[in-house]
C-alpha cells in the first residue's frame, strides 16, 4: 500500500482552520435559531428584546461572514463554487422579504420592495441569496427610515438592487475594484461581504460577459449585483 504524503504544513493549517470555521458556523446556526425562536414566541420587556434583535443583527453578520470564508477557501482550493440554474426570481425576492422585514422592522425601518420586472434569472441561488441577505443586514446598522430592493432586467443582465438611506459608502470603497477586502473601510467593517460578492458576481459568466458589483451613493448607499 502506498503511503499518501502528507501536506505541507501551510496547507495542513488552512485546512485545520476551515475545520474550525465550519464548526463555529454550524454552532453559530444554533444560536442564530434560537433567538430568533425567542423572539417569535416569548414576549420580553422593551430593552430585552433590543438586546435580542442585536443579538440577531450581530449573529447573522459573523455568520455570513464565516460562510463567505469558507468560500473564499474552496475557490483557493479550486473548487467548483458556482452551481447555476434557472431561478424565479419574484419567489427569491419574497425570500429576501420574509428574512429580512422583521429585523428592519425592529429598529423602524420600513423595507420597500420594487416591483420585480425579471421573471427568471440563470445563477447560483444560494449564493446570491447569501450575498443580498448580507447586503440588507448590513443596512439594519446604517440606514435611516427607508431601505429598498429590486430586481430587473437589462441588457441581458438580471440586476439585483439594494439602496438605502444611510450615509452612504466611504468614498475609499467607492472608488476601489474590490479586488482586496477593505478593513475597516466599509462602513465599520472589514470588507469581506463586498470582496466575496465581487468574486460570486465574476464566477457568473455567460458567453462573453461576466457578473460584477457596482456601488454608490444615491441619498444613501446603493449596492448592485449584475449577473448576465
């Protein structure tokens, strides 16, 4: 029997690491589902449930951000991370809603839902909607009042809109391709949300074309994915 050769002592601890993410993940689902069980069903006093939406709030962020390294980690590894198919994108829109209303709706921010004008769309469907469920809770922290979505079509790319009424992007993330994550640049944050959205959105390839990101600032911030 052939011995295998172990791994170089670099990758053997990238590995190990992806183990423990993995992990922290898995554990931090349980705990994600728990309060939010607590927050349907038992009925708390006025600060107890501020500290429970925050509790959400903070628990749906690190999350997202350990699945969008363990992403990160099988595209380095060359793995296939792009699945495509054919997406309602009205039903995923209604997703967005449901996921996402209530929380907003804790801190009195109302979620508008443009009318989705694109019927079908051909991508990954749990990435993108892991990619626009960080965006929307990101907004949880920075917006005012008001935080709108919408999806459409146009030439021949599936356009997913998130804008709200906040400050705005830094002028630093603004003008940045995105290539490397920002820390501490993105509105308090390391820039790990953008950066994988950007490589989700390019993974996405149709003939010549390719997905990308585009921000701004319009009264607020504004968050765009293009996939062809």
């Amino acid at each position: 029997m052939e011995a295998h050769a172990a791994p170089p002592p670099h990758e053997a601890f990238a590995d190990l690491l992806a183990s423990a993410v993995h992990d922290i993940k898995n554990s931090l689902g349980l705990v994600l589902n728990s309060a939010e069980h607590i927050a349907d069903t038992v009925v708390v006093a006025r600060e107890d449930h501020e500290a429970l939406v925050m509790l959400q709030h903070e628990a749906r962020r690190v999350n997202s951000d350990l699945m969008n390294l363990l992403g990160l980690y099988k595209l380095e590894r060359g793995a296939a991370l792009v699945a495509p198919d054919v997406v309602d994108c009205a039903e995923l829109m209604a997703e967005l809603v449901a996921w996402n209303m209530p929380l907003l709706a804790c801190r009195g921010i109302m979620l508008d839902v443009e009318e989705c004008a694109a019927a079908e769309g051909y991508f990954d469907r749990l990435l993108v909607v892991g990619v626009l469920n960080s965006v929307l809770n990101n907004t949880f922290r920075h917006a005012q009042r008001r935080v709108s979505i919408g999806c459409a079509v146009h030439e021949g790319y599936t356009i997913f809109t998130v804008q709200d009424d906040g400050d705005g992007y830094p002028e630093a993330i603004l003008h940045s391709d995105l290539s490397t994550p920002f820390v501490g640049a993105t509105r308090g944050s390391t820039g790990l949300g953008l950066y994988f959205a950007r490589r989700v959105a390019e993974l996405h390839r149709h003939r010549d074309r390719c997905g990308r990101v585009e921000l701004s600032n319009r009264a607020g911030s504004c968050f765009q994915l293009f996939l062809p």
